[in-house]
C-alpha cells in the first residue's frame, strides 16, 4: 500500500495535486473537512458527536477523527492502493494517532510530501483566486488573514514534518510551477518508493 501525506499552505495547489495522484495511483484522497461533513450529513454516531464540538466553535478531539478515519479506511479497504490524507495530521499527536491506527490496520505512511511555496507567493495566489472567484471566501480576500493562515500553518505542520523526518519519510518539493511540473515532481517521488 502507499499511504501518502500531502502538505502545503492554503493556495499551495495540494488539493489539485491530491485528485491527480489519486487518480494516477489508485489512492483514495481523504480530506478531512469532507469526512466530517460526509458524516455529519449522514448524522453517524462520530458526526453527531464532532457537531457538537463544531456547534460551540471547538476543535473536534483528535479521537473523533481518528475513529472517522478508521471507518474510511476500513470502507475503502481492498478497492485502493492506499490513501492519501490531505489536511491531516496537523499536530505531532495526531500523527502519532495515525500511525497507530496505521499500524492497526497492518500498513504504515509512506511519505509525507510537502509544497514548498514563499508566503508571498500564496498571498498573490490567493488574492488572484479570490478576485476570479464568483463568491470569494471572505479571509481570502483580506492579505493580512492570509498571511497569519500561512503563519498558523507553519506553526502546526513543522512538529509533523520533523515526526516523519525522523523516520525518513519527509520530502519537501517546490510548489512553484505549472500543474504539470509540481505533479511530475510528486509521481517521480511516489515512484521512487516502489
């Protein structure tokens, strides 16, 4: 199996790249913003109780999701060749659940894959979404919310990607380019695994 971790900043293109190598591999992409809301549509057990959470503006406990996730690899199990998890983990003990869950179901991450794109970069990018975008996210549209999202998503994923460079699976990739080259990069990564 290949299970992949994806990182890059807000406008990094990770959430381009995760469909594309999804589909090139035979990988089902997980994002945990659409497994909460798949499960709180379909009012689960887990997707009532993370609501709850949501509801007053609290993080849902890392529990919660990783019991979501479970159910996601277990349901996928046998139809992929591995996953890729776009959005998680954002801490270094959610990563450490992870791996126990992986370890769980016999399988381990393969790589952690990280975008690599200059904050200035990603506040263009965005900023450039937002004006194209028939109904732009409001913190897309202001240069200071961006920055501090690049800022917070610095803080989070650095404890994760020193967790995986210590059991050499980190590879950091430049995020610049066409959509073409940055997945070109990615493949012959995934690639070099086999």
């Amino acid at each position: 199996m290949i299970n992949l971790i994806l990182f890059g900043p807000p406008g990094s293109g990770k959430g381009t790249q995760a469909i594309k190598l999804a589909e090139a591999f035979n990988l089902y992409h997980i994002s945990t913003g659409d497994l909460f809301r798949n499960e709180i549509s379909n009012e689960t057990p887990l997707g009532l109780e993370a609501k709850k959470y949501m509801n007053k503006g609290e993080l849902v406990p890392d529990e919660v999701t990783i019991g979501m996730l479970s159910n996601k690899l277990d349901e996928q199990a046998g139809k992929v060749n591995g996953f890729i998890f776009d959005g998680f983990p954002r801490t270094e003990p959610q990563a450490e659940a992870l791996d126990k869950l992986l370890d769980l179901k016999n399988t381990a991450i393969s790589l952690v894959l990280a975008l690599e794109v200059a904050e200035d970069e990603i506040t263009k990018r965005i900023l450039d979404r937002a004006k194209q975008a028939a109904n732009p996210r409001a913190d897309d549209l202001d240069e200071n919310i961006i920055r501090n999202r690049f800022q917070v998503y610095l803080k989070q994923t650095a404890q994760v990607a020193e967790h995986y460079k210590k059991v050499n699976k980190f590879m950091a990739l430049n995020g610049v380019g066409t959509i073409d080259e940055i997945f070109d990069a990615l493949k012959a990564a995934i690639n070099n695994l086999k």
